[in-house]
C-alpha cells in the first residue's frame, strides 16, 4: 500500500515530467535574481560585483552562486524571487497577462507553442509565478525530432486541429461519421473542463520541469482535457466508422491507440500535465464513450429530423455556457468551453437546415457494410480544393464575425469593446466566443458545401449520408 500511495506522490507531482523532459532532449536550465549575460550551464558577471552563476544538477534543479562568496543554495520548486534575464541581443521579463494569449512578444516566440529556440543560442525562457515572485526556467531543445512530433500531438486539441480536421471529416470523408464523433466530443469535453475547475489541481510546477507551452498555463490541470480529446476523436470515429464501412478493425484499434498515445506523452513533454492528469483524462474519456457511442445514432438523427430540434439544442448549449461555474480567477477555460459547445450546436442545426430544405436525404438502405475503396485522383484534388477554399472562407469569417459579436455584444452590455478587463468579468467572452464559432460551424454545414456545389467540386455523397 506504501508503494502505491509513492507511486500516486510520483505521478502527481511535478519531478516525473522533469525527468520524462530530459530524456525526451530537453536540457533544463534555470535563471534566478540578478542579472546574467546569458542562459548557459554556467554564467557570472565579470563587472566585480555580486553576480549569478547558473548550475544545472542532476535533477533538473539549479543552483545559484553569487560571486562574493556569501552564498550558494539550490532553488527550491517554488516560491522563487522575481527575475530578469539580459544579454546582448535581448532583454525580457515575462509576466503572465491574462490577455496574452499564452504569447511572449519578445520577437521571438510567436505563437502560443514555443518552439524552444532563440536565434541566439538555441535557448528558451520561461517564467513561473505565484502570487508574489517568480522564477525562470529555461530549457535548450536537443532533439528536434522530438519536439516536432510531441508538438503535433500537442496541436491534436488545438483550435487550429478543429478549424482543419472537422471540416476535412466533413466535406471529405463522412458527415455523418463526422457528426457523431462531434457529439461525443462536446458532450465529454464540456464535463471535462467542468472537472477541471472544481478538482483546481495546479499544473506542474516550474521548476523543476519547463513548461515548454503558454496559453493553457493559467488554466488547471487535473483531468487533461488534450487526453480527453485524444482518446474521444480516434476512439469515436472509428466505432462510427464501424457501423458504416467494412475495414479491419484491428488496424483501426492500432491508429486509435497510436493517436491517444502521442497526445498523452506530448503533454507530459511539453510540461503542461503530470501523468497523474493524463491516465485521467484517458480514463474519463474510457468510461464515458461506450455508454455515449451507443446513443449517438438516435442522437445524431434526432437532432437532424426533429422539428424542436434547433431549440433544444441551441438554447440548451447556450445555456450550458452562459451558466458554467465561473473561477474567482480569470482562465481560458469559459471562453474554450463556448467554442466547443458551439461547434456542436452550429453542426447540428447547419445539418438540421439542410434536411429541412430537402438537401438531405437519406440513400437507399442497405444492411450491408460499404467497402472502403483507394481514392482516387480526382478525390485527392477535389479534396484539396475544398479544404483550401473551405479554410480559407471560414478563417474570414472567423475575423468578420469575432467583430461583428464583440461591438454588437458590448454595445448591448454597455460596455467598451477595448475593455478587455470588464468584459472578463462580466463572462462577455462567452457570447462573443459562443456566436462566432456558432456562425462558422452553421456556415461549415450549409452555405460552405453548397459553394462546392457551384463551383462543382462537391462530394455528392454528403448529401445522403443520414
């Protein structure tokens, strides 16, 4: 029992990911109060006054010797003073802003998934608060190959994963595979991140591992809603797919598991959660499916055939949002939490509208499974075509309705649309957030498929496919 109780200390603390980082080729290193010249394994001032040398041990941890003797200590895992780094090419102080979006704009990271190297010397800072202080941690990237593969798993529950892959589900494979495997989705993913804010675990701590990604620092961590999402999309598509094409089931099961498995290591790597979050996340994900997958046929065709349908399914996601317990500290998760349920609702009632303009219509039945055939060609470039001019529509109607939500919801509040502060605390974020996404996934299942159409690139099975 003592055993299991250490193993349950190890996986939930913060030392494993750590450990997982280097072996994966991540060299941690660490910058405390004062000055250095630069992020190496070891670095004083030679000015003759009171310096930093930063040491690596062979924990992960770092210690700081100050060059007049007084003292020499390792740094503990939290509670760190305040930092700042400066060298020749740059000089920066990262503070964790609710509005940044998980960026740091020092002109070398970019996007909210750092790429852990600066054009300097192939090294990376980060930073870790509490409320009082905190600390820098940095980290060099030694296997790129890695980073590159942990990332993409990382990106498989990304915004840009749903901008991309469901509407590649969507206009180029099966919509109704696609549909059922969003039910599933949003149902699980709303209760997970509901999970999240009433568990309130902290993600690992910084040091000693390196958080090698920002946008979800401010959000918890206890179940990993990424495992969530990587175990739910695989796992669904392919019991859908099931009931519809004939495959080996096995191969299916391999790339399912494969997927889960990269998206579950990628955010023990990057430092986001312990593994204590992820079998969670995966567990949770587990349990659920089965009793979900087993509804999602009478689901997926009610909300399509229903005439009540719109109603329900609007006002009830909506309503989900708009009540979804708020955290005395602001997060990301509300406003995520929107963009999921809406995606449901707006996919369900595109679909719903195009049955109810008699688009839809069911093929002939058929108890027989259909033979999955190699694409050919023309599948290839039309796909193309449709997933380039699709994308690219629904990222402008991304800008034009993000705009058009924000001035019309603030006018409403009363609120400035440059305040960003009052509209967190008033939850403004999730109508705005509710009604774009909610637009662009209507406008994914009618008006988009219908452009194919004229422009003669559809896929005229998606019109049958009940």
């Amino acid at each position: 029992m003592g055993r299991l109780k250490d193993l349950y200390q190890y996986l939930k603390g913060p030392q494993h990911v750590a450990d997982f980082q280097r072996f994966c080729g991540i060299e941690i290193l660490a910058v405390t109060q004062d000055s250095v010249q630069s992020v190496v394994p070891q670095s004083s001032h030679q000015n003759g006054k009171s310096g930093t040398t930063v040491q690596k041990s062979e924990t992960g941890l770092v210690g700081v010797s100050h060059r007049n003797g007084d003292s020499t200590r390792p740094n503990p895992t939290n509670g760190y003073n305040g930092t700042r780094k400066t060298s020749n090419s740059m000089t920066e102080e990262t503070e964790h802003q609710p509005d940044s979006n998980g960026k740091i704009q020092n002109g070398h990271h970019t996007n909210g998934v750092k790429n852990g190297f600066h054009a300097n010397n192939g090294t990376s800072l980060e930073s870790a608060d509490d409320e009082k202080d905190h600390i820098k941690v940095g980290y060099k990237v030694k296997n790129k190959i890695l980073y590159y593969i942990f990332s993409l798993g990382a990106n498989l529950g990304s915004e840009l994963f749903y901008l991309t892959f469901f509407p590649f589900l969507i206009w180029n494979v099966n919509t109704k595979i696609a549909r059922q495997m969003i039910i599933t989705w949003h149902i699980l993913m709303y209760f997970g991140q509901m999970l999240k804010d009433y568990i309130q675990w902290p993600r690992p701590s910084s040091p000693p591992a390196a958080k090698l990604e920002k946008r979800f620092e401010l959000e918890y961590g206890m179940p990993s809603t990424h495992a969530v999402v990587g175990t739910t999309v695989p796992f669904s598509i392919l019991v859908a797919a099931s009931r519809i094409y004939q495959f080996p089931f096995s191969i299916g099961l391999v790339l399912a598991m494969s997927w889960t498995t990269l998206v579950a290591f990628s955010r023990v790597y990057l430092g986001m959660h312990t593994a204590l979050d992820v079998i969670a996340g995966i567990l949770y994900a587990g349990v659920s499916l089965p009793l979900l997958l087993s509804y999602t046929d009478q689901i997926d065709y009610w909300q399509v055939t229903s005439p009540y349908a719109p109603i329900f399914t609007l006002g009830l996601s909506f309503l989900m949002c708009w009540y979804y317990p708020k955290q005395e500290k602001w997060t990301i998760t509300r406003g995520d939490t929107a963009n999921i349920m809406s995606i449901g609702s707006g996919v369900a009632i595109g679909t719903w509208l195009n049955y109810q303009l008699g688009w839809l219509v069911p093929a002939s039945s058929s108890a027989e499974l259909l033979l999955i055939t190699w694409p050919s060609m023309t599948w290839f470039i039309h796909s193309t075509v449709r997933l380039g001019v699709g994308v690219a529509i629904l990222a402008n109607l991304r800008i034009l309705f993000k705009k058009v939500f924000l001035t019309l919801v603030c006018y409403l509040a009363g609120v400035d649309k440059d305040d960003i502060h009052t509209q967190r605390k008033l939850g403004l974020e999730v109508p705005v957030r509710y009604g774009t996404i909610w637009s662009m996934s209507f406008f994914l299942t009618v008006a988009v498929p219908f452009l194919f159409q004229m422009l003669g690139v559809h896929r005229p099975e998606s019109y049958t496919e009940l």
